[in-house]
C-alpha cells in the first residue's frame, strides 16, 4: 500500500514536452517490468522454507499428507458423484413440458443396471400401454331413522350402512391384519329378528401411510368436487326425478315436508343361494336366503365431454415412489372400493394417484367391480367376490341371536372370525369397557408400516415420458450377453 501511495499520478510537464511520456529514470525505479526483464527482482518467496525449517516436525509432515489424500478422495468422490448426476440427467431427460409426477431432481440410485436396454424397455412400456384397459388411465354411527320404517314396509333381514359393508369386506383374506368394533343391533320387526348393523367404531391405532390416506379422502373432495355447481340445473330430467327412497337419513319418512337427499340412497338385495339348482349338489349347503336393505351414497356426477353423466365415487392413493412406478393396491383399499362399487348401482370409482408429498395430481383411473377384483385376485390372490359370505354368515348368525345390543369385534388373533358381545351392567373377565378404550387412550401411530409395492401393471405419466418400465432398474446400456451352454461331461455311472 506505502508503494501504492508513493506512485506520482501527476507526471511534469518536462516529459511531455519533451515528447517523452515516461522519464526512463522513473521508469527504472519504479516499474516492476523492467526490474523482471533484467532480473532486478528479488523473488520473495525464495528460501522462504529456511525461517520455518527449524518450527515444523515429521509428525507435523505426516499429518499433513493424510490430510492432502483425504481432500484427494474426497475430491475424487465428488468428482464421480458429479459425473453420475450428469450421466442419469442424460438418461432420464426431464420433459420440456409439464408431465404430472416427473420430479425436478433425480436423486433416486440403483446399486446396478436393469437386465433390459432402453429399447427393451420402451418395447414394454409401449405393449403395455396397448394391452392395458383403455378406460382405466386418463390423464388429466349411527343408524338413520328411515332404517325401521324401511324395513318394516320391505320386510328385510339385515340393515347395513356403507361403513358397515367396509369394515366386513377387508376380511377377505383371513391373515390381514386388522382390528375393528362393529356396533349391532337385533330388533324384533314383523315377528321376526331383523339385524341392524351400524358404522364401526373410530380404530385405535393405524400407520402412517393409512392415517395420510384417511386425510387425503377430504382433501380429495375438496379438490374435485364442486357443491351447488350452476350446471346442475343443466341435467336431464332423469336425473332430477329423484326415487322415493331417497330421504335425508336424520329425517322422519314420517315428516310432513320431505327433505330429498341428493347422495343416500336406499336399495335392497337379497343373499343366499339364489334358487341355484347348485346348491343342493354342496356339502354344506344355504338354508335360507336373506334380504339385506343397504344404504349407500355418491360423492359426485361428472360430466363427460359429450354431455354424459356418470355417478362416481372418489378414492385417493398416495404415491411414495412415484420414482420406481405407481404403488399396488392393498387388501383393504380394493376390498373397500370393491364393496362400495358391489352395492351402489350404476356407479363408477374414480381412483386418483397424488404425489404423498405435495398431493401433485398425477393421474386418475376408472375402475368397476370386475376390474377391482382382477387386480386383487393378481396381486394378493383373493376376489372380491369373497366379501359375500362374510356378509351371509354376519346375517345368519345375528338373526338366531335374542334382541339387544351387540358388538362384533375382531383382532388379529382371531383370524377369520369375530367375538360377539352382549351389552351388559356387570363387569366381568370376558367383557369389554368401551369408555376405558376410547375415553383414556389417544389415536396411535403404528410404528414400522408395512413397505408399500409397486404394481408392476401401472402405468404413471413419467414412466411413460421416460420409456421405463415399472418397478425397474436403469436400463443397461450394453445388451445382455448370450448365455452359454454347460458342456455335458460324461461320467461314469456304477451298475
């Protein structure tokens, strides 16, 4: 700085009258060029190792080439980890346009390459794209009081809600793991038992993934459907004429002013053999058919583009890696979709795919009953078909039973069956204490959830962007090498 002050910025006249514009005395005192060029200067640094030689120890030496070849490793690591972010960026292009489910940072890694090249996965992803159901991807507690008098006029068995039908329809395969409480009630209507099945008492404990769900159920709603939408008023007039049996559920039949529900709905089925000239042929076969009345509901009417109106039911699915595929659909989810679909006639299920971290819209598919029960029949080998006894056994058990109040409860330990439990004043060693579990205990969160699988049948946007396969590694970039056949040696054999 001293020789930074030391400069003359105001040079004398003298020189540039003397048509010199750097006096050469200056100019060899002053420019460090010139000291170069003659090697003048003193390079500072020379010897400068003498004045620390006698302060710096062989540990001291030691310790610093550690440190030099660990910042070696620890470039080169980065230098390789750069190097295979770029090579998977290349890979998978991120699309130019908007692509529902495609992240903006790859940061998933394979511990090695996929068996198949891109090209054998595009080829599969392309016949999979054909062969699959054209209509199933699209882009883009209480007991009411018209229970009684419905049954009553219809003379039925068993009455059931929705959440009732839910709750019985997950036990389709004995070894699910579940717990559940299902309030019943037997009522002496028509000289005969009638079997009153509510909604299931509120689960103490559930994982993570089931508690996401249960919220993206609203959610969901809130996001698709639309409440007193003006083109209502454009529907056809079958859809305004409501069926008589369509009433709000916390209204009297017997009200004076009637009050339409525009989602519940009442139907009855009848369950049982059926007149099947099979039946007689069974070992154990039905002795009785039962008739069941169901309450139901919609969660909306979606209008298609050519001004068609199709009844639907909404069910989210949360998407955790949405890297590798869409994620299966386990035993309670198809067995709840399927039940609801069995007994809502002329109702299709709306099933949309969302991003479990930002609730991203990825995709919706259209699904019927028989569609639901092929996918849990290929994944988890049972239909939903199997929901039907449970619910037969349910009316045919209740029905012996004297009139009062019930709960089925079932644990894992159960299995396949179910305790039944009377309602009592006096406790004892087998009853249960409803306020003890439900007053005292909180909503748990069931710890290690299960490892959601990917549906290798599923189709997401971004596998369909980048030409990969579901549940696949990274294409390999060499095609596979023939396999060779073993030479048969001959050996000899004893006689």
């Amino acid at each position: 700085m001293e020789d930074f002050l030391k400069i003359d910025w105001n040079p004398p006249t003298s020189d540039v009258v003397d048509d010199v514009f750097i006096n050469e005395d200056r100019l060899k005192s002053t420019s460090v060029m010139y000291q170069l060029i003659r090697e003048m200067l003193v390079d500072p640094t020379k010897d400068a190792y003498k004045k620390y030689i006698d302060k710096i120890t062989p540990d001291d030496i030691k310790i610093y080439k550690a440190m030099m070849a660990k910042q070696n490793v620890e470039k080169n690591l980065k230098r390789r980890k750069k190097e295979a972010d770029n090579s998977v960026e290349q890979e998978m292009e991120l699309p130019r346009g908007y692509v529902p489910g495609v992240p903006k940072k790859l940061d998933i890694r394979f511990p090695r390459s996929s068996s198949l090249t891109a090209e054998q996965q595009a080829l599969g992803v392309i016949e999979a794209r054909y062969f699959r159901d054209k209509n199933s991807q699209l882009f883009l507690g209480d007991l009411d009081s018209n229970f009684e008098n419905l049954a009553k006029e219809h003379n039925v068995d068993l009455v059931i809600t929705q959440s009732g039908l839910n709750c019985l329809a997950i036990n389709i395969d004995p070894s699910y793991a579940n717990n559940w409480i299902l309030p019943v009630e037997v009522k002496e209507i028509n000289n005969k038992n009638v079997v009153f099945v509510g909604k299931p008492l509120p689960p103490m404990v559930k994982n993570v993934l089931q508690k996401n769900s249960w919220v993206a159920k609203y959610i969901l709603k809130s996001f698709f459907l639309v409440p007193d939408s003006p083109d209502a008023n454009t529907q056809d007039n079958l859809l305004r004429s409501r069926p008589p049996n369509w009433r709000d559920p916390d209204i009297s039949v017997e009200d004076s002013d009637r009050v339409w529900c525009e989602q519940y709905q009442y139907n009855i089925y009848e369950i049982g053999s059926g007149g099947s000239p099979q039946n007689e042929l069974m070992k154990s076969k039905i002795q009785k058919d039962y008739k069941l009345l169901v309450r139901t509901k919609i969660d909306g009417i979606e209008k298609s583009r050519n001004d068609e109106t199709n009844r639907i039911k909404l069910a989210p699915k949360l998407e955790n890696q949405l890297y590798l595929g869409a994620e299966a659909v386990t035993i309670e989810e198809g067995a709840r979709q399927w039940i609801s679909l069995a007994f809502t006639p002329d109702t299709t299920l709306l099933r949309v795919r969302m991003s479990a971290q930002t609730l991203e819209y990825i995709q919706r598919e259209t699904r019927s009953t028989v569609s639901i029960s092929n996918e849990l029949n290929r994944l988890h080998n049972v239909k939903g078909e199997d929901a039907y006894p449970i619910i037969y056994n349910v009316a045919d058990t209740m029905t012996k039973m004297p009139p009062g109040r019930y709960l089925l409860r079932h644990t894992p330990r159960n299995g396949a069956f179910a305790n039944i439990y009377k309602e009592t004043d006096q406790q004892g060693k087998n009853t249960i204490d409803l306020e003890v579990i439900f007053c005292q205990n909180e909503f748990e969160t069931a710890s290690n959830p299960p490892w959601p699988l990917i549906d290798n049948k599923a189709l997401t946007p971004a596998l369909i962007h980048w030409k990969r396969l579901p549940a696949m590694f990274y294409p390999s970039k060499f095609p596979p090498k023939p396999q060779q056949k073993k030479n048969l040696r001959n050996r000899n054999t004893k006689k």
